[in-house]
C-alpha cells in the first residue's frame, strides 16, 4: 500500500454527514429546506465535494461560490453560523479553515449591522 493512501484523511461526507445535523426538520421550515437540499444537490454535483467519489477540500469552492450565498439566504445567518461551526469541526483542511474564517466574519458583521439597525429603529 502507497504512503499517500496511508496519510490520506477520511472525512465525513458533507450532505449526508454533517449537513444533515444542522438542516433539520424542525429547524427550517419544509419549503425552505427543500430549497437548501435543492441547492445543496446541485453543488454537490457541480462542485464535486463528496466524501463518496469527489474530494472534500473541494468544498473551499463550494463555500466561495453564489451558491453557498444562496443557500444562506434560504437558511439565515443563524443555521449559517451552525452550518460553518460543524465544517470547521469536521474537516481539518486549512484552506476549508480560512473560508469558513472568512465568511463567519462577513455573517457575524452582517449580523451586528442588522441588529444596529433594529436598535436604531426602537
């Protein structure tokens, strides 16, 4: 057996394995999460980041991409913010690391405006 084989690190599968703990029934509501999972299938296919066949450090383009844009706008910042705490938990990957980073601070900014927002309207 080859070296790389060896060293070569299992992740859980995105979709199916850490997904599927965030985007709940009873967490979203069925028109939505329908949404998500449409969203979800077609960048799983397009970006190929399953642990099933595709690579997961493709997921660094999915997390970059309109797509995953999409997706938090069907989900809200709040299941975002759950959705990249699990990624960042599961998958060791530094360039996975820094996209998450990064787009944690863009929705924890986004937040605080809005909530600057609501104060000012009170």
């Amino acid at each position: 057996m080859s070296t790389e084989k060896q060293e070569k690190k299992e992740y859980p599968d995105f979709l199916r394995q850490v997904v599927v703990r965030v985007l709940t029934p009873n967490k979203l509501d069925p028109a939505k999460l329908e949404d998500a999972r449409k969203i979800l299938g077609k960048a799983e296919t397009k970006y190929k980041f399953s642990s099933f066949g595709g690579d997961p450090q493709n997921l660094v383009v999915f997390l970059l991409s309109p797509e995953f844009t999409d997706l938090i706008l069907v989900i809200g910042v709040q299941l975002s913010l759950k959705l990249l705490d699990e990624i960042e938990k599961e998958y060791d990957i530094p360039a996975v690391k820094e996209a998450v980073k990064k787009i944690r601070e863009e929705l924890q900014g986004y937040e605080s405006l809005i909530n600057e927002k609501i104060t000012l309207n009170l």
